[in-house]
C-alpha cells in the first residue's frame, strides 16, 4: 500500500512515515505543494496525506490541481485548520476525509484504512512481478519459485521502486530523494550499499533478474529468459 504524505512541519511528517512503514505502508514524503503536486501526478500511489498550509502551494490547490487531471486517488486532508468552513472547502474541493490536528496515531491509521478502502481509480497490485521474481507488497517478501527473502524497509521501497518502473533508469539521484529525503544527511553512498545489498540478495534466491548499474546513468533491473 503506497502513501504520498505532504506536509511542512518535517519533523511531523518524517515521524508519521515512521509510523506509517511501521504499519506496512510505502510512504514518499514532500515538504511543499509543488512537490506533492509532481509525485502525485508521476506516481502511483493508493492514497493521498495533504496538510493545507504548506509553502509554495496550499493544500487546497493542489487537490484541485490533481483532479482537474483525472487523479482520483482517495485524498485525506490533514491541518491544523478547524473551521467548518475550511472543512467544507476541502471536501468540495475534492476531498474525502479530513482530520485535524492535533490527533491520535489510531484514528489516522482508521482513517487511512477507510479512505484506502474506498479507494480511486488506480488500483495497486498486492504483488509484482518481474521474470521470475514476486515482491510481496503487504508482508516485505521478495520471492523466487520456492526460495523467498525478507527486505529491509528501504530494500523493499528500491524494489518496489524499479519492479513498478522496469524499463526506466533508477538514478541514484531518484532514490535518494524519493527514500531518504532529499534534505537527508544520509550521503550518497548509502543507495550503493543498499544496492550491494539487493544484488545479494537475488543471488541468494538464484533469480535470473540482475541489478545492473548503467554508468552515469543509475540502475535497472533485467531479466533474461533461459
């Protein structure tokens, strides 16, 4: 289940996502309207997290801005604005559910369930396939006939990542921005570590799908048939 989470209180947004992936969510994290107006658009995601006032775009805008493109995906309004009228401005807007801060971790992982259920357009597989490779989004599982691994949070998000995008270029650029956050003080050289970790990992599982790295251009997976 893949979440975009917008909001420009970072320490709030980055302890969210904690909980979040703690939970068995991908979560993509943007600080600003024009950031989460660019992954909602790009990406495939089962549910949208957009707090209002946010610097560049408020969160207002941007909803409108996404369906007037078609985007359907279930959107959940989250700010600090109370009003019944900022309620009513949300949910015409597009909106379809709204909570205020300050609020239990409880009721927004129900809220996220029920928006979830309900679901839009854009429907995410349980599952994906790649050759002979099955990534199990709910349980982390990454798995080859009848041998089967494990992945790390940030494994599995990598995985996820190029699994969903076969034929495009993972630059280590993209990963860094979509996984660690583009402000991290994570260097650089932590996606080569994850991707040393990964290739090990296929080989383990004897899949005949290779991590190949196109210099200075970033990764890709490949399968090639026996």
């Amino acid at each position: 289940m893949r979440l975009l989470l917008a909001d420009d209180e970072k320490e709030l947004t980055d302890a969210l996502a904690v909980i979040l992936n703690y939970n068995k969510y991908s979560v993509d994290t943007v600080y600003d309207g024009q950031d989460a107006l660019d992954y909602a658009l790009t990406g495939e995601y089962d549910g949208l997290i957009l707090d209002v006032m946010m610097p560049k775009m408020n969160g207002f805008d941007v909803l409108r801005e996404l369906r007037a493109s078609g985007i359907t995906t279930p959107v959940l309004m989250l700010t600090a604005k109370t009003q019944l009228q900022d309620k009513v401005e949300g949910l015409d807007a597009g909106a379809d559910d709204y909570l205020s801060k300050p609020f239990e971790t409880e009721e927004l992982l129900a809220r996220i369930r029920a928006m979830t259920r309900r679901g839009g357009t854009v429907f995410t597989p349980d599952v994906l396939k790649l050759g002979d490779l099955v990534l199990n989004r709910k349980t982390y599982e990454l798995s080859c006939g009848d041998q089967s691994v494990t992945l790390a949070n940030k494994e599995f998000q990598m995985m996820e990542m190029m699994m969903s995008n076969p034929q495009s270029v993972m630059s280590t650029e993209r990963f860094m921005d979509r996984i660690w956050g583009y402000d991290s003080e994570s260097e650089i050289n932590v996606v080569w570590a994850y991707i040393s970790y990964i290739r090990k990992k296929l080989q383990s599982l004897g899949s005949s799908v290779e991590l190949k790295a196109l210099r200075g251009r970033g990764y890709i997976l490949e399968y090639k048939e026996s």
